[in-house]
C-alpha cells in the first residue's frame, strides 16, 4: 500500500470514527441506537477505539476489493474533512 494511500485510509477512518462517535448530527439516531439497540451494538458505537478499528478494516476491505480508483473520491473528501478536524483540534488546545 503507497504510504498515501495508508495517511487517506488513515484520516477516512479517523473522520468517520468521529462522526459515528461524537459529532452532534448523529446525536439523535445514536441515542436511538443507544436505547433500542443490542448492548454490544451500542458498545461499538460509544467506544471510539472499537468502532474505528472496524471501520479502518471496512476501509481497507473497501480498497482491497474494488481497487483504488472506485473509493478513492469518498476516501480523500473524509481524508481532507479529517485533516481539517485534526487542526482544528490542535488550534482548539493551544
């Protein structure tokens, strides 16, 4: 795997575990999945060490399988959007 490709899987997942896991636009169905849901389910959900594991695996499933090209506009937009949380982040702490 090029190592950008490895540094775009790598922000994908980040931004993805994010949004499943903290980002106030899934607070409803995430409570939801919270109340009605499996408890194991809602375990994955809230444990952001446990849901971005499996979503990394997704996403390199995702390339492994199709190839480069067909994910490759999705990877890099969830790429860019997780840089731009990392900064924000680190502009945030400072």
């Amino acid at each position: 795997m090029p190592p950008w490709l490895f540094l775009a899987l790598s922000l994908a997942a980040y931004r993805l575990t994010r949004l499943i896991n903290e980002d106030s636009i899934l607070d409803a169905p995430r409570s939801w999945v919270y109340r009605h849901a499996p408890r194991l389910v809602a375990e994955l959900i809230a444990c952001p060490f446990c849901i971005g594991f499996w979503l990394a695996g997704g996403l390199v499933l995702a390339v492994d399988l199709y190839g480069i090209s067909v994910p490759l506009p999705i990877v890099v937009w969830l790429s860019v959007a997780g840089g731009a949380g990392l900064v924000y982040e680190f502009r945030r702490v400072e």
